[in-house]
C-alpha cells in the first residue's frame, strides 16, 4: 500500500516532534532511533523512508525544539505586542514547569553543554535556532537606531535565563532552585 506524501510528511513531522521532546529530555546520545520510533506508534524499519540518518533526524529535531518556541513567541507577539511577549516568555522561561519539564523547554537550556560537544553534527541549527531566539527577545532599534545595544541586551538576557535553568535544574527541587529563578526574574531585562 502507498502512502500519500501528505501522510508520509505527517509521519515525518511525528516522528520529529517526539525526538525534539524526547532529545531535550535526554540528550543527543542517549535517544535511540529505536526508542523515537516507537515512542512515535511506529516500528525501527520504517525509520529510513523518512531520514538518511540518525543525525538527519537529530538536526531536524533540533530545528523543530527552536520553532516550538519561536512560533509560541511569535503567535504571542501577534496577539499583544512585543513587549508583552517578551514579558510571558521571560516568566515561562524562568518558572519551575520549565524547569521541570525540559522536553517541553527551550533547546539551549536542555541540550546547550551537548550541542557544544556535537558542534561538528549540530551547530549550524543550534546557531541558527539562538540566532531566532536573540532576534525575538531583541528590541526594535531605539530612537538612536542602536540595534547593536538591542542585541546586546538580548544576548544578555538569553544567557542569564538558560543558565539560570541549568543551575535551578542541577540543584534540584530544593528552595535554592526558587531562589535561582527568582532573582534571575528581577534582574532579566524585559520582564
């Protein structure tokens, strides 16, 4: 029986919606393809009719972690405005859920150490996924059209809160992961 190209795309896009999750989760190397086809309701063999390799899923799983978030970002923008999207992200970003449920979180937080150990197989979608990240929490440039200093706020920003996770993640469900979270909540521009 032939599949259709649109259900054989669906299949795809399954397929990588539960490596993304299940990547963030665990970590480049510790997801089998195995394991992410049937998580997926499918079986190991039919993981080559979709993808060239394990790491062509990989890369895909890794784009698709970053537009999870950046579509979540832009669908709020569109409805309130940048600075309220910003504000939500800011709160969702640094909030325990986050912390907790890292498969549902941002890319760099869950897998930012891994990535850097797998630049060769993965850096150009990570980069490229940071890249969206930075443009989002930017702001346009200012009166002075300093979009330089935009960035830089951003950049800023983003590394304070993913570090702010990966500790708040490392010290466990403890009153210092609160702690964590919080002051990072106050001092992070655009919240």
């Amino acid at each position: 029986m032939r599949v259709s190209r649109e259900a054989a795309a669906e299949t795809k896009a399954r397929v990588v919606a539960v490596a993304a999750k299940m990547l963030r989760e665990r970590g480049f190397d510790a997801a089998s393809i195995a394991e992410v086809m049937h998580a997926a309701g499918m079986t190991h063999g039919g993981f080559y009719k979709h993808f060239e390799s394990k790491n062509d899923l990989l890369r895909a799983a890794v784009r698709s972690s970053f537009d999870e978030v950046v579509d979540r970002f832009d669908r709020r923008k569109a409805k309130s405005g940048h600075d309220a999207a910003v504000a939500a992200y800011v709160r969702e970003y640094l909030s325990s859920r986050h912390v907790a449920e890292p498969g549902r979180g941002c890319p760099v937080a869950a897998l930012g150490a891994d990535a850097g150990r797998q630049s060769d197989s993965f850096g150009s979608e990570f980069a490229t996924g940071v890249e969206k990240l930075i443009e989002r929490i930017g702001r346009v440039k200012n009166a002075k059209g300093d979009a330089t200093a935009a960035r830089s706020t951003a950049i800023r920003a983003l590394a304070q809160m993913v570090g702010a996770v990966v500790v708040a993640r490392a010290v466990g469900e403890i009153s210092l992961r609160d702690e964590v979270l919080t002051a990072c909540a106050e001092a992070t521009p655009g919240r």
